[in-house]
C-alpha cells in the first residue's frame, strides 16, 4: 500500500511531461490543485489562446 502524501497547500503552477502528453497542476481558490492532462495539440492549442489573450 502506498503512502498518502499530506496536503501542504496549494504549491506552484506546474506542467511535467508524461508519456505522451503533459500534465498540468494548477492552484485553485479555496486550497487543493485542478490537475488536468492535455495532449500536446491541447497544449499548443492553450498556449496560442493564452498568447492572444495576453496580447503577446
């Protein structure tokens, strides 16, 4: 049986590469992180989005 890690709050937001894809762990309002797997389209797809929001 694995150990269960403590919550130690909220962290940084952080994007690891996995297997094909990549997973992104973001803080959330109210503590805990949203942990959200995208495929590199998605990823590209978020970061061009980000950018024109950004006005980058």
């Amino acid at each position: 049986m694995a150990a269960q890690k403590p919550r130690t709050g909220d962290g940084p937001l952080e994007v690891t590469k996995e297997g094909r894809g990549m997973v992104m762990r973001l803080p959330v309002e109210g503590g805990g992180r949203l942990v959200i797997e995208l495929s590199r389209d998605e990823a590209t797809d978020l970061h061009d989005t980000l950018a024109e929001t950004l006005g980058l």
